[in-house]
C-alpha cells in the first residue's frame, strides 16, 4: 500500500493517505523527541503535497547495514531518531539477555548529528533494565577493542 503511494505520488488515494496518517499520529504518540515530533506534525500538516514524504518515511523500519543502523536524519520509522534509536537499543539489549551475555555494554559516538544524544539515550535504555553501561567521550577507540578490553557483552556501533 505505502509502495503504491509513492509510486503514484500525487495521485494516492484517499485511503492510502488515511491509512498512512493514522500511522504516523500512532508514531507521534510515541515519540520522545519534541523536535522530531514537531517536524513530523509539519509533515502531516502538509498533506495531501507531503503523502510522497510520509509515505517513505514510513515505507518500513530503518535496517542495519554493514556500518550499523543509518539513515536520514528525520522522523519516522525509516528515519535516524531518538525513537528509532531507543527501539533498536532495546532490541539489544534484549538480545544480549537473550543470550546470557554479562557484562556492561560499551556505547560510542562521534562528532555526527545527534550521534552523543543516541548514545547517551543507549545507556538509559541498557541501566533501565539493569544492564550497566560504559558511555565513552567522542573519538574512542575502535568498538572490537570497546567489547574486548571492557569485557562488555556487546558494543552497537557509534550512532
């Protein structure tokens, strides 16, 4: 359905962008960034000229690469955020547990946007649960070293 859209563009019907509204207003519901909430209220606010946008940004979830979860910078499940950011850091952590990993999850970041506010919103997720968490400054060393010399159960790549 959402491929429709954005393959029909302008054209969508009203359903399409019904559908893809009331799932973005869930989205919204739930977002813990006020920034990434305001932009995505603009998005919507922009409708029926903005279905194109809407639709790709949520046209499925963000998925991990070969260089970990990336993506735009933008609102929505198919988007670099804070929510995104903060369910991925729950599957993680999950997994580890999962796994009967031990250990404090060491957390990196760099000087991209908004890369120190994932991170730290990381270690809120692992200490939420009881997992500890080693948050390292800016231009640490590479992550095999993070999860070795820490004797971590795991490192995510530097948001």
């Amino acid at each position: 359905m959402i491929a429709a859209v954005l393959s029909r563009g302008m054209a969508a019907d009203t359903t399409d962008i019904d559908d893809i509204r009331e799932q973005a207003r869930r989205w919204l519901a739930d977002d813990p960034d006020p920034a990434s909430r305001n932009e995505l209220t603009a998005v919507l606010d922009a409708l029926p000229s903005s279905a194109p946008d809407l639709a790709d940004r949520f046209a499925g979830p963000l998925t991990f690469g070969t260089a970990g979860l990336r993506g735009p910078l933008r609102a929505g499940p198919n988007g670099m955020n804070l929510a995104v950011v903060t369910r991925a850091a729950a599957g993680l952590v999950d997994w580890l547990a999962a796994q009967g990993g031990t250990g404090p999850l060491v957390i990196g970041y760099d000087a991209r946007h908004g890369s120190r506010q994932f991170a730290e919103r990381t270690a809120q997720v692992a200490t939420g649960v009881g997992r500890p968490a080693l948050l390292l400054p800016a231009r640490c060393p590479p992550r095999s070293w993070r999860t070795r010399c820490a004797n971590s159960a795991g490192s995510p790549a530097s948001w």
